[in-house]
C-alpha cells in the first residue's frame, strides 16, 4: 500500500507547510505514484485525464529542486494553449507561495511579443508556454536555455494532435541532454511512445486508469432480417444513445458508401472511410472525424487499421465481423481511458455460428434484444460540434500550428480553448473550429495572415 500523506515525501519543509496551508489532504493516485521518483530525479511519463493533480505533481517536483539564488531559467513547462499555460501558471505560483522573490513567467502567443522580450530581460526562473510562442523567443535569441535542469510536457498528446511536433523538436534540440523530463498526457499514441524514447531517458511509466477494459463496453445484441431492418436498428440506436462519436463497422465497401449515403440523407453528419479512397481523401476523411467535424464513421476493418481516435462514444456493427478477434478489436474501440463505452450488433439468423463464438469467447449468453420504440426518432438530430477548414499550406510552406492558432485567436471573440485539433501536412493544414463560428473562423484565416502570407481556405463538408 503506496503511503498518501504528502509528509511522507521528502520535500522542503516550506512546500510541506504550504501544502497543509492549502488544504491538500492526501496524495492524488497520480502524486502518490509519480512524486517518489520526480523527486528522486527521475525521466517520469504520467498518463492521467485532466483533474487527476498532475499539475502539483510536476509543480511540488520542479520547485522543491529550485535554486531560488540562482536568477537564471532552470525549469521550462510546455502546454498546448495559452489558457492552459495560465491555468499551470497560477497553480504554480500558489504552490510556491512560501519561496521567496521566485518568478515564474509565461510565454504564450496571442499577446505582443515586445513585452515578453522586456520580461525576460529581467530573467525568471521558471517558464510556461507554448511551443511556437517559444520557438519564435529562440529563433529570436531572446530566450536561452542552458540553465534548464528540468523539462515538462503538460497535455502531451493535445499538443501533439494540434500540430506542435516541430516545435516541440527545435526546442528539445537546444535543452541540456543532462536535464529531467516529466511528460504528462491522457492518452498514450504511438506519437507520445516516439517522442518520449527520442527526449527521454529510461522513464518511469505510471498510469493511474485503465486504458481500455472490456467491462466498460456495455454490449448489446438486436436480431434483423435483411438491410432495410439493419438501417433502421442504426436509426432506432443512434437516437436513442445520441453519441457523439461512432464507427458502423460494414464487411463490404459498397456497404460502407450505401449506409453513409442513406445516414446523411436523413440529416446524419456521416463519412465513409473504405479501401477506395485516395490518400488525400482518407486524411481529409480521418481528420475530419477525429476532430469531431462529423459525428460517424462508416467504415471496414482493413480502413479502419491505425485509426487512432480518443473517446469514441460508440461502436455499431452493421455487419457481424467474420472473426471472434475481430469483433473484440472493433468493439475495444470504445471504453477507453476509464469511459463508458457502448457496442451495438446486428446479426441474422444465418450468424447463429457466429452468435456461438461470440458467446464463448465473452463468457456470456447473448440474446436478441429489444429495439427503441420508433417515437425516439422523433427526437432532434446531434449534429457534429466542429467543422474543418482546410488551408493551402503546409510544412513544406512552413505553416507552423502555432500561426494558424494565432490567426484564429488574434481577438477576442475566439479562445485556444475553442480551438480543436490542427493538422499539418505537406501542402495543406486542417484546423477544427466550432461549427456556430466556423463563418467567422474562415474569414479570420482568409483575410489574415499566416507567416505575413494570406492562403486560400475552405470549410470541409462535415
């Protein structure tokens, strides 16, 4: 049994004063298993959703090795936006309440750079920002790191997704190598897997939830007679569950193109994803359902491989798999990182054989069940949250993450917290913005300027 109490650490006896001061009890699961070793100076990946007290476990770490009488940068917390770089901030400077004259200094886009230069002439300890504000401080020279003794990524995978890898690897690039680096991250792709063995060295990995457990995918059976039956179960289900996002698995590709032809004609924001497709158009297609742009994916097995989309709130097999393992794969789709999942079949009388397996393998017997009463399709319509605008520069334009996300957030009226994923690729980058204020978005790209450029855009049918 891991001791929880925070004087169980060894910490400086000004942060354990303040600790009680604030009111922190006990040990959160992800302090309680991550702090042992960032306090012995430890490479540590922690995996844990938002809320989890990540942030004082990297905080309590960072300031209890903190030279307070040596003005120079010793730590540097990257974050994907700038309301999350002060949110860290503010929690940082209220664990530090009982270090004396430490300054801690945010670097974010969106406000003018000018007075960040004139902060940093004054010097600082710690920095929070964002990757591209950063880089654009080191392309500069007016931010050096040779201090830096610990380095921290908070919401990895969100910077990640948004596009920031480039800018993540230039300021890796300029860190000491004898350094410690704490990761934090939801979710663990093979991206945040690739970065940490690239910047890492030997890490401790604590994960303090399940990231896929089969007893959180609430399964359920319903017997059809031909496809007509099976599109109307779809119907019934989606109404009755509302999710917001789903993948109908189909065993054929013209099954795949029927089903999201018929599911967007009923007012569905449905995409298909099938071996036919163009490599442009399977991006565009996969961009636009993992950032929420449309809420179901119809979709084979062999198009769905590599598909790598958090949260998915549903699985509908429009077709039985033609193996056990298969079906496992597609339903483990959902569920994940301690989330409810929901996995609906449809099955004939001809799949009895299969109905067996199935039964074996999940240790259960299945029964057809009962369908929604046709009243639920009465009920509105969920319409996808987001929309894509796809933008006719890319990497090798040297369109950066952090240009489209200071174009979209120049004012007020949108926030980085608005902003969904952004993607970049060669010749084109995708952005998500929310669908009531994808007009405005548009225009803000459009009429404004990325790298003193203007590019064409368009809004993606979502």
């Amino acid at each position: 049994m891991t001791d929880t109490a925070f004087n169980s650490l060894k910490l400086h006896p000004d942060l354990l004063k303040n600790i009680e001061s604030l009111g922190y009890q006990s040990m959160t699961e992800i302090q309680a298993q991550s702090l042992p070793a960032i306090l012995q100076g430890k490479d540590v990946i922690a995996q844990g959703k938002t809320g989890s007290g990540k942030t004082a476990a990297f905080g309590l770490g960072l300031l209890n090795k903190l030279d307070v009488k040596k003005f120079r940068i010793q730590t540097l917390v990257l974050c994907p936006t700038r309301e999350l770089a002060d949110q860290v901030a503010v929690e940082l400077r209220k664990l530090a309440r009982t270090i004396h004259n430490i300054k801690i200094l945010t670097l974010c886009g969106g406000v003018p750079i000018g007075k960040q230069i004139d902060s940093l002439y004054h010097g600082a300890h710690i920095i929070v920002g964002t990757p591209g504000r950063i880089e654009d401080h080191l392309n500069r020279g007016t931010l050096t790191f040779e201090h830096v003794d610990t380095f921290v990524l908070d919401e990895a995978d969100r910077m990640l997704e948004m596009g920031f890898q480039s800018a993540i690897d230039a300021v890796t690039d300029v860190l000491p190598t004898a350094r410690q680096t704490l990761l934090f991250s939801a979710t663990y792709p093979d991206k945040i897997e690739a970065i940490s063995r690239k910047i890492m060295q030997n890490p401790l990995m604590v994960k303090v939830e399940a990231s896929h457990d089969q007893n959180s995918i609430s399964q359920h059976f319903f017997q059809v007679n031909n496809n007509d039956d099976r599109l109307m179960a779809l119907r019934l289900l989606l109404q009755q569950h509302q999710p917001e996002s789903s993948v109908v698995f189909c065993n054929t590709k013209q099954d795949t193109l029927a089903v999201c032809r018929e599911l967007n004609a009923y007012g569905y924001s449905a995409l298909a994803l099938n071996g036919d497709l163009e490599q442009k158009e399977r991006d565009q297609t996969i961009v636009q359902f993992a950032n929420k742009s449309a809420s179901i994916l119809v979709a084979t097995d062999v198009a769905a491989r590599g598909l790598d989309v958090d949260n998915l709130d549903a699985v509908f097999n429009y077709n039985l798999a033609h193996d056990s393992e298969v079906h496992v794969h597609r339903v483990g789709r959902t569920g994940r990182a301690g989330n409810k999942g929901l996995a609906c079949s449809f099955f004939t009388e001809k799949d009895s054989y299969k109905i067996e397996l199935l039964s074996e393998l999940l240790g259960r017997d299945i029964r057809a069940e009962s369908l929604p009463r046709p009243s639920v399709l009465e009920k509105p319509i969920t319409q996808a949250r987001m929309a894509t605008i796809q933008i006719d520069g890319g990497k090798k334009q040297k369109v950066r993450a952090g240009d489209i996300l200071g174009a979209l957030t120049r004012d007020k009226d949108l926030t980085g917290d608005d902003i969904g994923k952004i993607q970049l690729f060669d010749n084109w980058a995708y952005v998500a913005v929310p669908r009531d204020k994808r007009k405005l978005a548009l225009e803000k790209i459009v009429k404004g300027k990325l790298k003193g450029r203007t590019f064409r855009a368009r809004l993606l049918r979502g």
